[in-house]
C-alpha cells in the first residue's frame, strides 16, 4: 500500500503546484483587467483629494456613505478566515486541511483592504496620524485602530505558520530556471524547515497557540466596529446587542465569501479531488446555522424597536419597511435569508451548484444590509428638518469596485507564489485516512462499513463525494 500512498501524494504535489510553475495567456489578461480596475479607482481617489468630499454623495447629515459599507463588509468577510479556520483547527475537524489556506487568505486580504477605506473616508489621508497622536482613547475609532492593527498582524502571522512547510517543498522542488533571488526568498522564508520531528512538535504547538490567540481578537474586532454605531445616539444604532449582531453577521458573509473564493478556485486550478462536495455541505451546514442566529438577531432588533417605536425609529422604519429603502430591505430579506435558508435545507439538485448560488445571494444581501445599517439611519433627522439623501457618485462607485477588484488581484497573484491548499496538511489527512482503513479492513471482524466509518479510502470517498 505504501507506493500507492506515495502515488498520492506526488498527485497532491503536482496538482497544488501546477499553477506555480505553468500561467495561462487569459490568466494574464485577467490581471491586466483587475489592474485596469484598480488603475480607475486610484484616478477616483485622486480626483477625491484634489476638490475633496463635495465629489462624492456625502453631505452634512448623510456623512458616511458606501466606503464605511465597504468597511464594514470587508472587516466582516475578514472572518472567513482566522476565525473559521482556528474554530475547525481547535476543534480538530479534519475536513478542514484542503481550505484553510483559502480561509486565512480571505481574512488577510479583506482586513487590509477594508482597513484603507475610513482613510479614503476621511478625504485627507493625513488624517490618519492625527487620529492617532491626537486622538482621544474614549473614542471607539481609535479603539478601532488598535483592534485592526492587532488582527491584522495576527492573521498574517496565522497565515505565515501552517505554510511553513509548503513554503520548503517550493524551495526543494524549484527547477533549475527558476531564479536566484526566487530560491533566495522561498528558502528564507521557509526558515530551514527540514520536516524533522522537534520542528514538527513546534509548529504544531506554535499553530494551535495561535488558534486559540486568533478568536478572542476576530470576536473583538467586529464588536468594536460595531460600537462606532451603536456607542452614537442615532435611530437605529442605540442599540445593545450590535456586538453579537456584527460579529454573527461576519461569521454568515465570511462562510459564504470562503465558499465562493472555494467553488472559483476549485474549477480553475482543478481541484476538485481535494476540495469536494463533502466540504460544501459542511460548510452551508455552519453557514444555515448563522443565518438562523442572525434571523434571530434580526427580527428581536426590528420588534423591539417597532414595539417602543420613538418618533425617530418610527421614521426609520417606515423608510425601511414602506419606503425609499424597502426594496433594499425586502431584498436583504427575502435573497439574504429565504432562498439560502431553501436552497441548504432542500436536497435538490447537487449540492456545489446551491452552495454557490446560496453564497453569492447571502454576500449581496449583506452588503445591501451593512448599507442599510449606515444610511437610512443618518437620513433621519434629529430636529425638525428635511430628511437627509444620499446619493453615490461615479467616484465612490470606482472606488468601490477597484477594492473589489485589488481584493480579487491579490488572490490571482497569490495563487502564483504560494499553493492554494495545504499541501502537508492534506497529505497528512490522507495517510491517516488510508492506515484507518487498512486498520480496520485487517481485522478478523473488519467490514466495508466499518473501514468506512474510520475513514475509508481517501481517494474512494474524494471521488463519490465529487460526484455527489
């Protein structure tokens, strides 16, 4: 059995490395679309400095807009990652190994985005140092500095340890035209990793160390966000429960974000062996969960402020329910919750295609809700005044769709220079599962079913679950 294992992981190794060392004619064209993007949003942001906020749709009583939506959503997506990845690792869910990876990319890359857009927010980005030296520690934003920065290293150092190793596999198998300075890098960052059993007990401790560091900050970040809302007296945000509603929130738009980023990938760089079916309906199973908490949240939100109904929260919610707003509500409602809600719990139809549908509709949805969070409740006056109106400019738009393309842009680049699964990890995944089977078939009482039950053949069980 043991050429059969090697066979494997030799396949593992060629079709994780395959995008590193081969790149496609439309591969390069889709970057150099992405870079168009991002080229377009700079020009935006720049036109934005040069005659300042008066460009975008942000006025007096309407002073937030779509960028803190983007940065609401982006810091949320940012979940998919660290927090996703360290709850499976820390609870030891095998399935995992072929999407952490993917997971923790999510997070690095959403928060470091998501971070730049108070500053595209502020219109001077000098602004950002007079928070900080100036800044007042009451004040939930700089708190936001402090809990982003805090994440945003962590995550990265969480991204940087599991990929030790395949970071040394890279150094061993480049070829003899690769590059002196691209030996030099991969070698220096895999800090002399020869897969030796102290380093080994190392990592894993250093990585389970993290794991459980990771949680309490993903968990802090998100509710400090949400205390730059609810810690103002706005209709809408006097709230006490917006910490537990934005950090369920992050947790239902971050699985659908890795589902998403899991399904494009999987098609793409041929993964279907290693990412399959099995890791869809795990996943839509954890993502019905927080749609049902944040169903939850949602209506006790709305019924308790319809139930005192303050003048203001009366205005609010009629722009929300019955007016200029409720096709966004209805919308949030009805593509963020229902359909996802049918299309996990109805087995109809295989299970990717309604995973994917599910997900798309659930990070639309939410980036409709994170919007009617912001808006409509800063549309409503405090004084007898007219109601505020807000609509975004071609600059927020542009700006808004180069962060989405730089997100994308950062994958693309990233699948070239790293393995989008982890390679030991999935390795490892399928030895244990080939020695439980051979365990459980070489017993005098071993059957079919119970050597299923202990694991099964990995590529047996890989190839019925992608059929599936």
């Amino acid at each position: 059995m043991r050429p059969r294992i090697e066979t494997g992981h030799r396949r593992l190794e060629r079709i994780a490395l395959d995008p590193l060392a081969r790149t496609t004619t439309s591969y390069y064209l889709f970057v150099l679309f992405l870079v168009a993007v991002v080229a377009w949003g700079f020009y935006a942001y720049v036109t934005q400095i040069r005659w300042g906020l008066v460009t975008t749709g942000m006025r007096d009583q309407v002073f937030w807009g779509i960028y803190m939506v983007n940065f609401v959503f982006f810091i949320g997506i940012s979940h998919a990652g660290t927090l996703i990845s360290a709850i499976l690792r820390v609870t030891q869910a095998s399935w995992r190994t072929p999407i952490t990876r993917m997971a923790e990319m999510i997070t690095v890359v959403a928060i470091s985005i998501g971070a730049l857009m108070p500053i595209i927010d502020m219109g001077r980005p000098e602004r950002v140092w007079h928070m900080i030296a100036f800044g007042r520690f009451q004040s939930p934003l700089l708190w936001d500095i402090i809990s982003i920065t805090s994440y945003l290293t962590g995550s990265l150092v969480y991204l940087y340890l599991p990929a030790i190793p395949d970071l040394a596999l890279m150094r061993d198998r480049l070829g003899r035209d690769a590059s002196a300075i691209k030996r030099k890098i991969y070698t220096w960052l895999a800090v002399g990793w020869r897969n030796t059993p102290e380093q080994r007990h190392r990592l894993e401790k250093a990585i389970g160390i993290m794991a459980v560091t990771i949680i309490p900050i993903a968990v802090s970040v998100h509710t400090v966000v949400s205390y730059v809302f609810s810690m103002t007296l706005r209709p809408g945000w006097n709230s006490t429960v917006f910490g537990v509603y934005f950090v369920i929130g992050a947790i239902f738009s971050g699985i659908a974000s890795l589902l998403i980023v899991m399904a494009l990938f999987r098609k793409f760089y041929h993964l279907e062996e290693f990412i399959t079916a099995r890791h869809f309906r795990n996943l839509g199973y954890l993502m019905l969960v927080a749609l049902l908490v944040y169903f939850y949240l949602t209506v006790g939100e709305y019924l308790t402020t319809g139930y005192k109904l303050e003048i203001e929260d009366k205005h609010l919610l009629e722009l929300l329910l019955v007016g200029e707003s409720a096709g966004w509500f209805w919308f949030f409602v009805v593509a963020g919750l229902v359909i996802p809600a049918v299309l996990i719990i109805v087995r109809r139809g295989p299970v990717i295609p309604r995973m994917l549908i599910a997900a798309v509709l659930v990070n639309a949805a939410m980036w409709v809700k994170r919007f009617l969070i912001l808006v409509p409740s800063l549309q409503v006056p405090l004084m007898p005044f007219e109601f505020g109106a807000y609509r975004p400019t071609w600059v927020e738009w542009s700006i808004t769709a180069a962060a989405f393309a730089a997100f994308i842009l950062i994958f693309a680049i990233f699948a070239k220079v790293m393995p989008l699964i982890s390679v030991w990890e999935v390795a490892e995944e399928m030895e244990s599962a080939e020695h439980a089977t051979l365990e459980a078939v070489e017993r005098p009482s071993g059957t079919l079913e119970e050597a299923e039950g202990m694991g099964g053949s990995a590529a047996q069980r890989r190839l019925e679950e992608t059929q599936s």
